[in-house]
C-alpha cells in the first residue's frame, strides 16, 4: 500500500531520534476514522540524552500507541492512548558513552537552529488545548550492576490521564484563549524497592525483558513477598493553569504555569534493610556531586521510619 509506506516514512524521518526504524507491519491506518495506531515501538537507547540525565536509558518499549484525529478538529479533541510503557534506566558514567552522547547532542542543535522556535511552540500550543491522552500500565526501573547489583528498584503506574478542561476543570475542547487548563490525574502510582531482586536486563532476549516488567505490573494487590513498598499504591490529581505570552495581552502579570495537586492517600515505609542500603545510595551519590562546588547542606529532623513487621 503505497499511502502506509508514505506515512511509515514520514514517522521514520521524525521519530528517528527516539524510536528505532519502523516497519509497515507496526502501522494500522484507519483512514475514514482518523486513526492511526503504531505497535511494538522499540525506544532508542539515546532517546533521552538531550536532557543530560546522570542515567541513560538501558531499555525502552511501548506496546502501543494510537492517534485518533477527528474530521471535526476544532470540536473533538484528539485523544492520545499509549499501553504498557517499559522503561529501565541504568548509571550514566560510561567515558565512550559521554562522547556519543556530546555528538548526538550536537547534531539536535544543528537541527533546532535550522527551524524556528515559534513554529515549533504554536504547535506545542495548539496540541495542548486539543489533546486527551490516556497511558496505561506503565514500569520505570532502575538497576546498577556494578557495586549496586542487588539494589534495583520500580516505579509503577496504573494510568495516566491528561485533558483540557475549561477552567472549573470540566472536560472542553480549548479554542483561542489568554489561559489553558489541564487536569492530569495518575492512579496507583507506587514504588517499590528489593534489595535482592534479580536485575530484569541481565534476561537473554526482549521479549523476556518485557514479559518480566509487565508481570510486575499486572499482579496488582497479589504482588509476590520481595515486593517492598517504598511508596504504596497512590492516586494523585493536578491541575495546572497555562498562561500565555505577553504578546496576548497578560504582559506576564500572571504566572505562566499555576499547578496545584491532589494526593488522596500517601503511604511511606521503609525497611531496616532499605534504610541501610539508603545510606550507602547517599554517599555513592555524594561521591559523584563532589566536583560540583555548590555549597548545599541537607540537614534531616525528626524523620519518622515506619519499619516493617520483618525488619
């Protein structure tokens, strides 16, 4: 179908920098509905290293993601769904690894100079008072082999929900207006952390990397013992207000973004084993802060450690 292959082209040319090459088979295009699905993306594993991270990005899959478009863009919204998101972050202190990374860095900005901001910022505007995007089944995971090969641990999420809403933040498709309003809810979110876990990317092949991560997720209230609450289960709701730039008429009398948050049930716990590790984590950490002379001092008072019945 020579329309797919245009489209499969045109994905590939701008989510080069953050998807490995797609094929037609990955594509569903529904063409009189507006949709347009792509499945089993494998995530570069420089896909984040813009951002400067002290991790990279270990291993990245997204089971699904569809567009739907609708004919009647100015009053539908365009609904975003992403199913079962797979991320594992390992330390980012490889030497050869930092040099490929100043490269890849090097030739984005070759690319942003080349096209303007303010196309780029419209269409992020005009995207944010349009879109409702819906995530499902999420898995973040960190692991380091070396020394912390026993101390791996996850964030999960249930769902991620963003939407525009008008401003008592009741769902709307946003026209033109001085002030954007978005209500993003997360359900279930929680973290985990077993020092004796095995690591999940010492696994042979994808597919059981990806088959270890979702199973985490989908055990839910049956989770297996080794499984340690950091975080328990939690839902947290946010409402954010976006204002727009000075050229339409707010002269930055207000703020550009106002966000306030919901969390409707917070659980802390920490385990003697965990509390121990902790330590080791903070001073591995102020090892590598060291040559940053920034003149910062925590100091922690009365901390309440919740232990569990087993520490």
């Amino acid at each position: 179908m020579i329309f797919k292959s245009f489209i499969v082209d045109f994905l590939n040319e701008y989510l080069d920098t953050y998807v490995n090459t797609l094929s037609e088979s990955q594509l569903d295009i529904g063409i009189w509905g507006g949709d347009v699905q792509l499945n089993q993306l494998d995530i570069k594993e420089t896909a984040l290293d813009e951002f400067d991270l002290p991790v990279r990005l270990s291993f990245g899959y997204i089971q699904s993601l569809a567009l739907k478009i609708p004919w009647a863009f100015w009053s539908k919204p365009i609904v975003a769904e992403i199913s079962d998101v797979y991320l594992i972050f390992v330390p980012n202190q490889n030497e050869q690894q930092l040099k490929q990374k100043k490269l890849l860095l090097e030739t984005r900005r070759n690319r942003q100079e080349s096209s303007p901001d303010d196309l780029w910022d419209m269409l992020i505007s005009q995207m944010s008072k349009k879109i409702r995007m819906h995530i499902k089944r999420v898995h973040i995971r960190y692991e380091d082999k070396v020394p912390n090969r026993e101390r791996p641990f996850s964030t999960v999420i249930d769902s991620l929900d963003f939407q525009t809403t008008d401003k008592n933040f009741k769902p709307i498709v946003q026209r033109v207006a001085d002030q954007v309003y978005n209500l993003v809810s997360m359900r279930s979110l929680r973290i985990f952390w077993s020092p004796t876990t095995t690591l999940i990317s010492d696994l042979n092949n994808t597919g059981a990397i990806i088959d270890a991560l979702r199973q985490t997720i989908d055990v839910n209230e049956n989770e297996p013992e080794e499984y340690e609450y950091v975080l328990e289960p939690c839902t947290i709701e946010a409402k954010m207000k976006f204002c727009t730039p000075a050229k339409d008429g707010l002269n930055w009398t207000a703020p550009k973004i106002d966000l306030s948050k919901e969390i409707r049930k917070l659980g802390l716990a920490i385990s003697k084993q965990q509390y121990q590790e902790l330590l080791k984590k903070f001073e591995e950490a102020g090892d590598e802060l060291d040559m940053f002379d920034v003149g910062i001092q925590l100091q922690l008072t009365e901390i309440e450690i919740c232990k569990r019945p087993d520490a």
